[in-house]
C-alpha cells in the first residue's frame, strides 16, 4: 500500500485496503482453498504503535529499532496475561 498511497504510508483507510486486497485476489494472488483471502501482516504497526507507547511510557527518547522490538513484545507479553 504504501507503493500506490504513499501520502497514507502505511495506514490507508480501510476502504481503500479492501479494494487492493480485492483486486490482488481477482489477480490470482489470494491464498485459502478459494483463492479469496489474503494475509495481513501487522509486526511493523505493532512495534511501532506498542514499542513506541511503552517507550514514552518509560521514558526514553528515540529509542532504536531493536528497543522498540524488545518494548513491543513485553507489551504484548503484559497484555495476554
């Protein structure tokens, strides 16, 4: 998304994302039995959405892409408790 929309980067709205991940399956791209699913990959919003909030939460400025890895996953790890 972030070729076709780059004003969006990586959050286009969700209209937007259905139509691509619609003409990706029409294209013979979709996964399942059907052919009319696609995977959705979320690590890169998860780190930087968690990984930054618990950064600010703890206090530390510009942390380093392996800080917000670490801070996302104990995030995630809290939350399914």
């Amino acid at each position: 998304m972030e070729r076709r929309y780059p004003a969006y980067g990586n959050l286009v709205p969700r209209d937007v994302a259905s139509r691509a991940a619609k003409e990706r399956c029409d294209a013979g791209f979709g996964v399942n039995a059907t052919g009319e699913a696609v995977y959705l990959d979320f690590a890169y919003n998860m780190k930087y959405k968690y990984g930054k909030m618990e950064a600010t939460m703890n206090s530390i400025e510009n942390p380093t892409e392996e800080q917000l890895f670490e801070l996302e996953q104990s995030c995630s790890k809290r939350e399914k408790r």
